[in-house]
C-alpha cells in the first residue's frame, strides 16, 4: 500500500525519475505479492495438469478440436 501511494504522489508531482522510482518499487512488492499468493495457493489451485494446454484438455484425451473454419468475408453493400 505504501509502494502504491509512493507512486501516485510521483504521478501528481510529474518528475518522471520520481515515477520511474517507485513504479519500480511498486513492481517489486507486486511480485513479492505474487509470490505469496502462489505459495499459498499451491499445486491443487485448479491449474491444468499434464502437457496439453488447457483449452486443449477435455473429455476427448486432450486432443485439440479441428472445428475451425476458414472463410472470407465480402460485404455486398460496399460495392454499391
């Protein structure tokens, strides 16, 4: 929370070295943040197991879906 209002008093005052500063310092305590979270959070968080991403993964074995079409648009309307 410091970090935080750190940056918007270097915002307000418009020295971007001020900013650059403590935006620095803001992202270092997100990350630290981030860290915990993630440490808290541990390997049952829900995130996919295994080597297929997870928009791939489901009840067909993780095989991905080959339901795209390819198609062009042409608006007739344009043409007039």
């Amino acid at each position: 929370e410091e970090s935080i209002e750190e940056t918007k008093k270097a915002v307000a005052a418009g020295n971007s070295d001020q900013i650059s500063a403590a935006t620095d310092k803001l992202t270092a305590a997100s990350h630290k943040l981030a860290e915990a979270m993630y440490k808290t959070a541990g390997p049952q968080s829900g995130a996919p197991q295994g080597d297929a991403p997870p928009h791939t993964q489901g009840t067909d074995g993780g095989k991905p879906k080959d339901n795209v079409v390819d198609a062009e648009f042409v608006d007739v309307d344009d043409k007039k």
